[in-house]
C-alpha cells in the first residue's frame, strides 16, 4: 500500500508536502490518488523536535475541507493524529486508516476504535510524548527488543478491546522518534522481517 503524505501544517520538515490552503490541499490529494497513492495520509500538525503544538480544534478546522471534498473516498484517507478529539472526529467522518505517533495510548478511545471499520498505523515511539524531542537515546542493541515489547503490549490491549488484527499496521517509527542518533534507526530497518 503507497502512502501520499499531505501536510497541513506550516512546520512541516518536508517543504513539499505542505498544503496550507484548503484548495491547495484537495487539489494535492486529487492529485496524489491520480497517480498511484492507494492511501493520502493527512498530517494537521508537524511531530518533529521544533514542532509548534496544534489543538485538536485547529487539527479539526484544517482536516474538515479535504474530508469534505474526499467525502466519497474515505477508504483512501488517512488522518495522522495523536489527539483523541481528531481521531474520534475522523472515525465520525468514516476515514480508512488512522495514524497515531504515540500508538494509540489512550484506552479511553478504545470502544470508539473497536466499533470503526478502519484500519491503524499504530507506531511505536521511544519517546512516549506528543511529538519527537533531540533527547531520547535508545541505542542500537535496545531497540529492537523495545520495539517488540511496545507492539506486544499494544496489540494485546486493542485486540482485548475488540479491535481485530488484521486492522493493525506496525509502524516501528523512525529517526528522532527512537534516537538521534541514525545508527538505532539503520540498525531497526536492517533487521526488520
């Protein structure tokens, strides 16, 4: 499955996935589901070190547009949020998948989740907080049985809540999200199976 990132946050660290306007943003996705994205990932807010933070009302107020204008192609959306008033409003407008840096760790959301039909890119994140910091250390020879743990853990909680296995895609996450360092990351995709 191919992933269109579309970024609606003026912070984002890749200049070519922003779309700030909202007509931008829907010509972009129209776009990317042209040419080949099976699925255009919506990020409203930026989750590297310098982010700035964006409520969930402002997450909102930028997604709402292009689930409007893609209302009849929510299968192939898929909305990149950590903040529980997003992710229920997207499971309310009917996305395909969503994408959570911290893994989805609010139980609470649980039943909302379980009765969706969507699918979660459920990531897992050294950190465990809203966006990536330039402090974590998870080294290289730690990583991977981290990783294991986390998913471990995670997956038995939503399959315990009724969320079945094959709606959950594994996302070990990557650069500052493990390490600053890039030999924890290099190290992870080298032995991922």
């Amino acid at each position: 499955t191919v992933f269109g990132i579309l970024n609606l946050t003026e912070d984002s660290f890749f200049d070519e996935s922003r779309r700030l306007d909202p007509a931008g943003a829907v010509t972009a996705a129209i776009e990317m589901l042209r040419v080949g994205s099976d699925v255009v990932d919506v990020g409203p807010a930026a989750s590297h070190p310098d982010a700035r933070p964006v409520s969930p009302a402002d997450e909102i107020r930028r997604i709402a547009p292009l689930l409007d204008a893609l209302s009849h192609q929510m299968h192939r959306v898929s909305i990149d949020s950590f903040q529980p008033e997003t992710q229920r409003y997207a499971l309310k407008r009917g996305v395909g998948y969503l994408n959570d840096i911290q893994g989805f760790p609010d139980p609470a959301l649980y039943p909302d989740i379980a009765e969706a039909d969507c699918r979660l890119v459920v990531m897992h994140s050294a950190q465990r907080m809203a966006s990536s910091t330039r402090t974590g250390h998870l080294r290289p020879e730690d990583a991977l049985d981290e990783i294991v743990r986390f998913f471990e853990a995670r997956v038995s909680a939503l399959r315990r809540s009724g969320v079945a296995a094959d709606r959950l895609i594994l996302d070990p996450g990557m650069g500052f999200f493990l390490s600053p360092a890039p030999e924890t990351s290099l190290h992870v995709l080298s032995n991922l199976q």
